[in-house]
C-alpha cells in the first residue's frame, strides 16, 4: 500500500509518508508512544514467514506516530483532524500479542473506538463482550484503596491481579475457587511486599476459565 498511494491524496488524507518496503519477520516487538493512547502498552509481533505480513516502512508526515517496531520504524499512526479521524497501520491487528502477562489488545481496540467516537465510556467494550463476568472499581481515580466489584455467571477458579503500566504484576488479589454471584476485594496501593506502589496507572484483571475482563485503574496521591 505504502509504495502505491505514496505521494498521492490518500497519503496525505492519512498523514503518511512511504519509507521503503519491509520485509517478512521484520517485526518483533510494537512500543507504543509515551504521549498518547498507546502509552505503555508494548505487544510482541507474530508475523511468521509467510510474505502476506510483510510490512511497509512509514513515517508520519501530519500524524502522530502510535507504535513503532525495535528498529525504530513507525508501524501505526493516528491523524487527528478537525473533520476527521484515521488510525493507519502496517501491521495486522490480527498478529500482534501480549507478552507473557497482561494482554490488553481489547484495551487498545477499545482505546481506538473511543478516540473515534471521542467519548469516554463509563463501561469499558471489554466488559460489554465479556459474556461470564465484569469487574469496575471506585472510587477512580483513588487516592489511598479502591474497591473492585466483579460478578461471575458461572462457578469456577478466579484470580484478580493488579498489573503496571509495563505488564509486571504488582499483587494478586484473588485466587480462588468461587461461586456465582457479586463480590468485592479492595485494593490498598500495595506491591506483594506491602510496599506502597508509586502514583499513576494500574490495571486490574479478573480471570475465569478462559475469560477475563480488565480494567484501567488511576492512583492520585
């Protein structure tokens, strides 16, 4: 597509620049920008062999740049304009993974809906396609604990974990088997350690089986 519509109309409607051709396995991990919707969130890029993943080299030219691979080329870009918005890619939404924590590509799914839409939904597209269970927290942001509420269709094993910015897990808060129902567990801004966590943004995770809701978390001391 890059070589194609390089130059042209569509290429500016996009924001875009073509920098050269790609190749296959080019990609193994997406960083996401630090100053947007993608802060924090890092995916590995399972791409294989096959040539239908070779991937075009972008720069953004009007855009904001939303992921680039480890050598440094742009991958995903978002144009925010005044009569619309456009999220570009050269890489298969399909492809991308978490590592081996927390997954948050319905988190990121669901980031792009809202910025298109430019609203902030109090229930996450998360909880809405999880059909077993849901979780929420309040107060949020929080300032010394925060309650999370969740709710289970079915009996089973369920953990609840709180994980950084970076995928590490900070403390697990549930790991039992439970019947269904409604239920609550408070978090108190702690690491395993009891060491009070730094301010900023947390996730939390409720897994059952092979489902699981997660959530976003904002500590303000």
């Amino acid at each position: 597509m890059g070589l194609d519509h390089n130059g042209t109309a569509f290429f500016d409607k996009l924001g875009l620049t073509y920098v050269s051709d790609g190749a296959e396995q080019e990609i193994i991990q997406l960083d996401g920008n630090d100053d947007n919707l993608t802060h924090g969130l890092n995916y590995n890029y399972l791409g294989g062999y096959d040539p239908h993943y070779s991937v075009d080299q972008l720069s953004a030219n009007g855009s904001e740049l939303l992921f680039n691979s480890e050598d440094g080329f742009g991958r995903m870009f978002l144009k925010d304009d005044e009569e619309y918005h456009a999220i570009s890619s050269s890489i298969l939404l399909g492809a991308i993974a978490s590592g081996d924590s927390l997954n948050l590509k319905a988190y990121l799914l669901a980031e792009m809906v809202n910025t298109f839409l430019g609203y902030n939904p109090s229930t996450s597209l998360q909880e809405v396609f999880s059909g077993l269970l849901n979780g929420s927290n309040y107060p949020n942001p929080f300032s010394g604990k925060t309650t999370i509420e969740y709710t289970l269709s079915e009996a089973g094993r369920v953990t609840i974990d709180v994980y950084d910015l970076s995928g590490k897990v900070v403390k697990r808060l549930v790991n039992d088997d439970i019947l269904p129902g409604s239920y609550s567990i408070t978090w108190d801004a702690t690491n395993e350690n009891g060491t009070l966590v730094n301010d900023g943004f947390y996730f939390f995770k409720v897994s059952q089986g092979n489902q699981s809701v997660t959530e976003k978390m904002v500590l303000l001391r």
